[in-house]
C-alpha cells in the first residue's frame, strides 16, 4: 500500500507513519520541515496555510492508495489539498474529533447525531468544532461518500502527545506527596491510544471503508481510578492519590479537563460529550484497544526518553493545576488516600 500522510511527525500523524512503515507499506510524509519525520519515508516540504504551500505535493509524480490529514484549522487547507489528491489517490482518510456534534450531544451519541452548523470546507480558521466539521466537508467534497474516512476520534492518549493531558498526570505524580485526585474513583473513561487509532485508520484504508466512525475506547474501557492508579505504578512514586468530591473542585474554580486533564464532573453534558459516545460501529470494524496500563507505561517510558519533559503545541493551552491551588483544596478538605467521593 502506498501512504501519504499530510504532517506525519507529530503525535497522531506519527503514529499513522509509523504503523504503516511497520507493515511495510510506501510512506510518503508533506509537512513544514520543523520536526524529522521517522526513517524509512520520503519527505516533501510545504506549509499549507502559504499560497504555495502545496507545490512539492502539485510537482510529484506520485499516485496513492490512502491519504491520511489530521489537520485541525482553516478547513481551506483540506479542501485545497484534497480537490489536488483526488484523482491522484484512491482514499481520503480525514482524522476528524466528536466535536463536530452540535451541543450537548446526548449520552450514547452515535454518528448520526445532529452536526455543528455553520461549517464551510471554504473558511478560514474559525473555532475547533467548526473548523473539523469544514475538514469533514471538504473531504467528502472532493473525493465523495464512499472514498472518504471521517475520523472522529475523541480523547486521544500515548506516547508522543503534544497536548499535554497524559504527560501532565504522570509528571504530576512522579512528584509524589497528596494529589488531588477527582471523583469518582469509578468514573468511567473513553479515550484511544494514539497506536490503536493509527492501527484501525491503515486496517480501515486496507478494507475501503468509507463514511464517519466515532473512535474511542468502548464506553467504561477505563476508569479514573484505573488509570491515576496505572501513573503511580509506573512512575515509582510515593504519590497519595487523595480521591475528592466533585463538587468540592468545582467549587475551588477549578476548570475540568484543562486544569485536571482528561477529567469531567460525572453526569455532566462534558462527561456525556467526551466519555460516552457509541463506538460499536468502530468497533464492527475492527476497533481494538490496549489496556490503560499499556497506554501509561509506554507514555512514561517515551517521555522519560525526552528527559520528562514532553513537547507542547502552540495552538493548545497548557494544561494542569497550580501547585498551590491542589494545596489549597487538599488543605480546605480535599479527600484522603483510598476514599471513593
């Protein structure tokens, strides 16, 4: 199989790249040259937000079976990339995010919920929900209905995150002392493994799949506990995971999921958006995911690669609690080691 994978040196793009080299498919990498991408790929260059940005792609001789974009801003850049692609490969594999839902999607959301309005394939950057949905858009667009993937991953985890959730959480506890850790312990997660989602993106390209797929981790395939759990086991630490009340954080002003990754208040329209989506389409087609425990060792071993500290998007606010302010709500009355809020 041959592969051109627009970015290709970043998180999920890299993982994509990097399965693909392992199955011993051609792998072709367009991106703007600031990172290397993996051995063993061509590499063009160009920036495609630059009126030019596309011409290494134009001069290339090269046909492919499957292209794989996971870009997130103007959705003009996908639209403009896959109008040239689309009589040069065979499948247009656009990684797109469960955000393109209106809101609140309903708990148990399957792909044929009600979408974002408003998207365009031809508008520059706008917001995150409409500027995938305008990716979405594009795609389909040029290479029609059954030529495209629509990709709507959510929480994505594992080794070389840029985003800084997963990373956050395991330097956090290889701190070690009290943490505060958000409730419910039992609070169910979804979220794929970046390898899982690159695996399924390639097996789905091999089997000509087509049209939007919801990919994440069935619905309870971890909890809270299990994976703060997992970052104490193989970080080493002394770390007291001090399990607290929801409503004592959100009470404290502390924002969920930015200020403590990957966490929502439980039965919250957050909770029902990102931890409880119908994945079994995804699943049907050959959806596997890794155990949590996988996901964490394999996060901290490339991170402690990096010298413990992971590379951050741009694009993305930093993520994680103030020092001071965990102090402050484990003093007020935040819970105590082993305790289920």
């Amino acid at each position: 199989m041959r592969l051109l994978t627009l970015g290709g040196t970043e998180f999920a793009g890299r993982a994509v790249v990097e399965a693909a080299l392992a199955r011993g498919w051609d792998v072709t990498v367009l991106n703007r040259g600031r990172h290397e991408p993996p051995a063993g790929v061509r590499s063009l260059q160009g920036d495609r937000t630059a009126p030019d940005g596309l011409a290494a792609l134009a001069g290339a001789e090269d046909d492919w079976d499957v292209v794989v974009d996971t870009w997130s801003d103007a959705p003009r850049a996908v639209r403009d990339a896959a109008r040239l692609l689309k009589d040069r490969a065979g499948r247009y594999v656009y990684v797109s995010s469960c955000s393109v839902y209106a809101w609140p999607p309903a708990a148990g959301y399957t792909e044929d919920a009600p979408l974002v309005e408003g998207a365009s394939a031809d508008a520059e950057q706008t917001d995150y929900a409409q500027d995938k949905r305008g990716g979405e858009l594009a795609a389909v667009d040029a290479f029609g209905e059954e030529r495209s993937v629509l990709v709507r991953a959510g929480l994505i985890l594992g080794p070389y995150e840029n985003v800084g959730r997963l990373p956050w959480w395991l330097t956090r506890i290889a701190r070690g002392g009290p943490v505060l850790a958000p409730g419910p312990r039992e609070l169910p997660l979804q979220y794929v493994d970046v390898r899982d989602l690159a695996e399924w993106v390639l097996g789905a390209a091999e089997r000509e799949l087509s049209g939007p797929y919801n990919l994440i981790s069935p619905q309870g395939h971890t909890t809270m506990g299990a994976l703060l759990d997992a970052c104490v086991q193989v970080t080493g630490s002394n770390a007291e995971l001090r399990w607290t009340d929801p409503k004592l954080i959100l009470d404290a002003g502390i924002e969920p999921w930015t200020q403590l990754p990957v966490w929502v208040p439980p039965e919250s329209e957050l909770h029902g958006a990102l931890h409880s989506a119908d994945v079994s389409r995804a699943v049907a087609a050959g959806l596997r995911c890794r155990p949590v425990e996988e996901t964490v060792t394999d996060t901290w071993a490339w991170l402690q690669a990096l010298g413990g500290t992971a590379p951050q998007r741009p694009d993305r606010p930093a993520k994680g609690l103030d020092p001071d302010v965990e102090a402050k709500v484990l003093a007020s009355g935040g819970g105590v080691p082993g305790n289920t809020p």
